[in-house]
C-alpha cells in the first residue's frame, strides 16, 4: 500500500531514506502554493513564480531560526590548539557539551570574561607600531648586516633608512633576506629591480620596515629558515634534508628573492617541498629559505587563556581557599560552580576556541542553520507547512499595492499560523511531563 507520495512499504524500509514523510519539500510548497494561491478570482491575482521561490526562501530560513527544531550538529575531537571550526552552513549555536565514556552530554558554558583581539601588531619599545632594526651599511654594496634574527622581515617590505639610504623612501625594497649564526643581512633594490646603495657607510643606522600595501605588520605564527636547498626552473620543487623540513607545513610562505611574492608551500613530503610558483633562479645547492606561516601569532589574550587551568578545576571547594576568614570572598559565581570547561566565540576568524581542561575530549555543537545549504536540505515539517504559505502570502501582498487592504488580516494569519507551528513543534508529551512532575512533589491527577 502506498501514501501520498506514491512509495511503497517494502521500498521505503529498502531505502535510506528514513522519516521523510514527515517532511515537504521548498518546490512542493513552491508549486502548491501557485497552484492554490496565484490566479483569477483568488487573493494573488498574478505572481512570477520568481518571486514565490524568494519569498519562500525567505520564510524557510526565519522559521529555521527560532521555530523549526534544530537537528543539526557536528562532533570533534578537540586538538591541542584548542580551536574548532565552525560548521560551513552555522548560523547559531544551541548548546556545546563534551562527552565522556558512557556518551552522555556535558553541558559547557560560554564565557564573557575573555575574548580573541583581532590582531597583535609588532610594537616597539615605545609602543608605537613599527618595525626597526639597526644596520651597518656598506657604500659598495646593497647587501646590509642587521644587528640580531629578524625573522618578520620579509621580502617586498619597504626599506626606510634616512638619511643613508636616499629617498623617494617607498622606492626601496627587500630582496632577499639571509640569516647566518643569528644575524640577518638583507638585500635592498628599487621597484625596477635594480640595487640601491647607501650614500655612505655607516654602522648605526636605525632602519624602519613596512608592508607595501601600508598595513600594520602582523607578527606570523611561526618562521623557519632552512638552509642547504636546491631547486630549479622547471618542476615547482624545492629539495633538501628530511630532517631539517619538519617543521614546513603546507600554506607556509615563501620568502626568498629567486621566488615570486606569494609563493606558497602546496605539499611536503620526505626531503622535498612542493611550491606553486616557479623560480627564475635555479640554484643547485646552498639555497636558503624563509618559511612564514599563513596564520598570525596567538594573541597575548588567547595565548593566556588557553594555557591557564579553569579555575573551575584549581580547587575541589571544600577546603578553606574557597572561604578565607578575611571575607574578601562571599560566595562562588554560579557560571563558574561546574568543571565542564568554557568556551568563547571568534565570528571573526570563525572559531570556537575552549579552555585548556577540554584538550582531547570529544565536543559535539548542536547548531542553527538556515535550511537553504543543500537541496536536501530545503524542506519544512508538515506542522510548518501552513506556517511557509502564510508567511509567502503576506510578504508578496506586502510587496504590491493594489492588495494592502490585505496586508493587516494576512498579517494576523501570518503569525497564528507560527504561533501554531511553534506548539506543535514544541513536542510536549503530557505522560513525559507527568513522570517530570512526579519527582517535585506534586500531585498528579491525571
């Protein structure tokens, strides 16, 4: 025997596809409602099916957020930089819990007390946002010996160095940078490619670095220079020793003069590393690169927060720590009387970041998305549907004049038809409210 939608018994529990006759999809309700609602002598005369499938659109998604159930989530297994990526299609969470061995939920709670600055630029000792270093230049050559590693400096960066190295000052660039025994010497030319040398020697001279484009420098996560490579014009590879590129990972930047700006590190394995740029140098042995990662230094703020121990689990609050005599304490916080661990929010790099006592345990983030993912996503629960055609209905009435005498009684029906929606949905069952309500002392009459 078949329903409604013509699929026998024996198919459906032969299929995968379990549950979906509770469900309609975004083109039924599309074509029902121009097949119901559009035409001569019914309440939308004329409507382009266009503007239908948008209004539909717009109702599935507000509905998604606060009266559909929410039956998404994503689990992880939280690594040791303490950081989850939000889920492609995450609009909202409903709640974050870690499991333990028995599978059961442990609700953590979101903190207010710490957040992830957007950025932490190269400050000098005056706080001022610059990055210098002290020369020793050479008339005769456009190579200059700096006074310590600088690992931040990287090709392409502006050189300013007045009044040794003549202006115009944003007509002077790094070449090529090269660290030996801690000291880095760069290599300086103009826009054209061709050298630039001091107009005298000098041994002090405080040099000033900038980004081309004029952005703040941003200290990167981590550098590596890797010594004794080899490579060529021809095949994208760059070769060496095994153990001295460990610490390469794919995404890296390529610093070096022999490779365009940008280059990026696209794979690594055994003694070779794979670019995706060509050189226009080959050099067949005694190479020297600057590896820079693509993600930026940990603030100071996260770098703190994610190493500290919660104080939810410094101490077991039975002893005296907890209630010195000094009554300078009064009373535990109630968002911090559980050892679950908390977590924090980046909408800017898109991440939840936890405290350190939930490294390695399984998380799981049950979220709100707005239905419009995946065509497999874009159906509405049968409790919704007259909630969908209500909601279409106002908003194209709304949108023309000749049918705003209508607008105020469709807006009414508009939010019964939610109201409903939201009862149904709500899936209150009065026999698993009355076992709740056993345990309160109430009495149950029923």
């Amino acid at each position: 025997m078949g329903l409604l939608d013509n699929q026998k018994a024996q198919a459906y529990y032969d299929g995968n596809d379990y549950g979906s006759y509770q469900f309609v999809s975004l083109t039924d309700i599309i074509n029902q409602f121009m097949l119901v609602y559009v035409g001569e002598d019914k309440i939308i005369p004329k409507a382009k099916r266009l503007d239908v499938a948008f209004h539909a659109q717009r109702a599935l998604a507000e509905l998604s957020f606060d009266t559909f159930k929410s039956c998404k989530a994503q689990e992880i297994t939280v690594p040791a930089s303490l950081q989850m990526i939000l889920p492609q299609d995450y609009v909202n969470y409903t709640k974050v819990s870690w499991v333990d061995s028995s599978g059961i939920k442990h609700l953590m709670y979101p903190t207010s007390k710490t957040s992830n600055p957007s950025s932490n630029p190269l400050q000098d000792s005056d706080g001022l946002f610059k990055l210098q270093a002290i020369g020793t230049l050479n008339q005769a050559s456009n190579d200059i010996a700096l006074d310590g590693e600088y690992k931040d400096i990287l090709v392409g960066m502006i050189v300013k160095g007045f009044p040794h190295i003549a202006p115009p000052f944003s007509d002077t660039f790094v070449r090529a940078t090269e660290t030996t025994g801690g000291i880095t010497t760069i290599t300086i030319e103009n826009k054209t490619g061709l050298d630039v040398f001091p107009t005298q020697d000098n041994s002090g001279t405080t040099l000033t670095f900038e980004n081309s484009d004029g952005s703040l420098i941003l200290p990167q996560k981590s550098s590596h220079i890797v010594e004794n490579l080899s490579w060529n014009l021809t095949d994208y590879k760059i070769t060496g020793t095994a153990s001295e590129l460990t610490d390469i990972k794919i995404g890296m930047i390529v610093s070096h003069d022999n490779f365009p700006i940008g280059t990026v590190v696209t794979n690594v394995y055994t003694t070779t590393i794979v670019v995706d740029k060509l050189p226009d140098t080959a050099v067949a042995s005694g190479g020297e690169i600057t590896f820079i990662s693509s993600d930026l230094k940990d603030t100071d703020t996260w770098s703190n927060y994610k190493s500290a121990t919660p104080s939810e689990n410094q101490d077991d609050y039975i002893d005296d720590t907890y209630w010195p005599m000094d009554g300078s304490r009064y009373g535990l916080d109630p968002q911090h009387a559980q050892a679950n661990g908390s977590f924090y929010i980046d909408c800017v790099s898109g991440k939840i970041h936890f405290s350190s006592n939930v490294s390695g345990k399984t998380v799981i983030l049950d979220y709100i998305s707005d239905s419009l993912g995946t065509d497999e996503e874009m159906q509405v629960h049968k409790f919704a549907e007259e909630a969908m055609y209500r909601w279409i209905l106002h908003a194209i009435a709304s949108s023309r004049m000749i049918t705003q005498q209508l607008v105020p009684r469709l807006k009414k029906e508009k939010f019964a038809a939610i109201r409903t929606a939201k009862l149904r949905l709500s899936n209150l069952k009065i026999e698993e409210l009355t076992q709740i309500l056993r345990g309160k002392s109430k009495q149950i009459k029923h």
